[in-house]
C-alpha cells in the first residue's frame, strides 16, 4: 500500500518538476525569441486557410482524453487512500 502510494508520490512529484521546468524555460525566453510552436494550443496553425474545425476537434479529443486519465488518476488515489485507512 505505502509502496503504491511512494510511486504515486513520485509520478506527481516529477510532473511537477517538469511542468515548473517547462514554465521556467518559457519565462527565461527573451521577448525577441521567434515564438515557440507549441506554446499556444489554441494559436491557429500557419496554413490552415482560416478552416480550424480540424484544429478544435483534435483540441476537444485531447481535452476529453486527459479528463478521463485524471479521473482514473483520482479513482486511483481514493483507492489507496481508502485501503490505506481500512489498514490502520
């Protein structure tokens, strides 16, 4: 159970390490620096003719993929944390 919990620990400790990484990178960018590519999801794509349809259903696909792994993320969580306090 600890154990389970350690890794979990883990896996959001170096999200967040790369996450604050990511946003220090952004920041430490001089305002003269060419635009990173990926840096607005929702910036239109250079070429799509104006037609972003394609861009905001592929926008709403990942948005709903990642709400669906963080729930299962929290399910996760309240599992251990339910287990962890039926052994104590």
């Amino acid at each position: 159970m600890a154990d389970a919990v350690t890794a979990a620990r883990a896996r959001i400790d170096r999200a967040l390490a790369d996450l604050e990484r990511k946003v220090l990178e952004l920041k430490a960018r001089p305002a003269s620096a060419p635009p990173i590519s990926d840096d607005d999801l929702f910036a239109p794509r250079a070429g799509s003719g104006g037609d972003d349809s394609a861009r905001v259903a592929e926008l709403e696909a990942a948005g709903r993929e990642a709400s669906e792994a963080l729930a299962r993320a929290a399910e996760a969580v309240r599992e251990v944390l339910a287990d962890a306090g039926e052994t104590r």
